[in-house]
C-alpha cells in the first residue's frame, strides 16, 4: 500500500541508463525515464513516449564523438518533452555513489565534491519527477538550466 504504481519512473545509470532508455520503449506503463550518462545502445525506435531526462557528464574530448548524437536522437524521436542536462564538474561515476568512496580524481567522480555532486543530482531528478510525476507547476527548464547546458527537446522537434 506504499507504492503509486500510477507514477512510475525508470532509471539507471550507465549501461543501466540505456536499459532504462530500452525498457521504457518497450514497456509504456513507466510514466517517466531518467538517463544517468548512459549511451543508447540497440535501436532508438520505437520513440519513447514518455519525458525523458538524461544527466551527461561534462564532455571532454575524449567522449565517444558517437555518444551526444546517438542520445540527441533517441530524445528527438521521442513523443514527449524530454531533456539533456550537461553538467560541468562531472565525470561518469558522478552520477551514482562513487564520489563517496573513491578518492577525489576528477577524472574518476568528477570536481563537483563528495556533497555537491550529490546535490546537483538529487536536485535535478527531483525536479524532474516532481513535474512529470507529480504533476507540479514550474519552469523544469529554468530549474535544470541553474546546473549546466540545457537541449529540450519538444515532440514537434523545436527547441
């Protein structure tokens, strides 16, 4: 009885990212999908249905050049508003407990620190879900916009 299986959400991160990315175009009861820096692999079709929010690290030139176009177009594709929230300071272990027990090697867990990594996460999830799940009034975009480099990206392709 403490579950609202009405307002689901899937996430993950990493490979665990593009599971939450797969699993939502195959399953439409997840009312939300949130992508922790995880690459999309297999196929971007069929579109997602649901808002999508994916937390990338900072890019570097060492990113995979293959990966901010391959998600750009999982999120076009997409039937609802969905986000790309590049966030300066990080790296990909950012985006789960690493900071907490790693030592502090920005190239590891990012520059953000220990506290603020997970705040800028917490936060901007938070604020996502609030709005998707909850239904909550808001600028999510202003929101998301305060941690790093916003793309929206609307049904009707407009930004």
């Amino acid at each position: 009885g403490r579950l609202d299986t009405g307002r689901v959400a899937v996430t993950g991160h990493s490979m665990g990212g593009a599971a939450a990315l797969q699993a939502a175009r195959q399953d439409h009861r997840f009312d939300a999908v949130i992508d922790l820096d995880g690459y999309p692999h297999g196929p971007t079709s069929p579109s997602l249905q649901q808002p999508t929010l994916a937390l990338t690290q900072a890019i570097t030139p060492e990113t995979d050049p293959r990966y901010v176009p391959r998600l750009t177009e999982a999120l076009k594709r997409s039937t609802a508003t969905s986000y790309r929230l590049t966030i300066p300071g990080t790296a990909h272990l950012t985006f789960m407990d690493g900071p907490l027990y790693l030592p502090p090697v920005p190239s590891m867990v990012g520059s953000l620190g220990r506290a603020k990594s997970r705040h800028v996460v917490a936060a901007t999830t938070l604020a996502f879900l609030d709005t998707t799940l909850r239904h909550k009034p808001g600028d999510l975009a202003g929101v998301l916009s305060a941690y790093g480099d916003l793309s929206v990206y609307r049904p009707d392709n407009s930004r």
